[in-house]
C-alpha cells in the first residue's frame, strides 16, 4: 500500500535527520532529486484522492509531501503555498462531512495520525 510506503519513507527520514545531527550532517539518507520524487508523487496522489472525495488519504498524502518539501532544494519551495492550500481545504472538507463537533474534529486528527 503506497501509504504505508510514504509512512516508511517519513520514518526513515526522521530517524536520518536525527542520526544527522550527531553527526554534524553527514549526507543525506536520499538524493535531493528522490525527496523531489516523492515529494511531487505525493502530492500528485493527494490530488487524485482529493478529487476523488477521499479527504482523509488526500490530507495524509498532502501533509507527506509538505513534510518532505523542505528537504526537496530551493527550486520546489515555490510549490509550498499552494500545495499547503490544498492541504488545509483538505482538511476542512473532511472536518465537515463529520461534522463540526469537538469530538469529530479529534476523531479526524485521530485518523490522520493513526
């Protein structure tokens, strides 16, 4: 499952960015042009589950590629505005076909990262 996939690859990063950091950086886990990769992959299948009504894949696959944006060199910073917009109307979307209450917007963050 490509989610599952992303959620790896997040894991990864993560655990090299910390490695990173008693080692004063000492390279990148993956190549700039493979962050970019993922980075655009994701947020290309955001749009597909996004379109589709999928709110909750959509925001998982949008908040991957946010994540993965600042790793990804200058030239893709450009994206970040409107692939966030996309991200929050995401969101709000699926907060409001549960429904507005405290307990589904909990539920929602729940689902997000669970």
């Amino acid at each position: 499952d490509f989610l599952e996939i992303y959620g790896e690859i997040e894991a990864l990063l993560e655990k090299h960015r910390n490695a990173s950091k008693d080692d004063n950086g000492g390279g990148r886990f993956y190549s700039v042009e493979d962050l970019k990769w993922f980075a655009i992959d994701s947020n290309n299948r955001a749009v597909q589950h996004d379109m589709l009504g999928d709110d909750q894949t959509a925001s998982k696959l949008f908040a991957t590629a946010l994540n993965l944006l600042p790793l990804c060199g200058k030239d893709m910073q450009c994206h970040a505005k409107s692939m966030n917009s996309a991200y929050q109307n995401s969101l709000s979307r699926g907060i409001a076909r549960r429904g507005d209450s405290l307990s589904s917007i909990w539920s929602l963050v729940s689902d997000l990262t669970g």
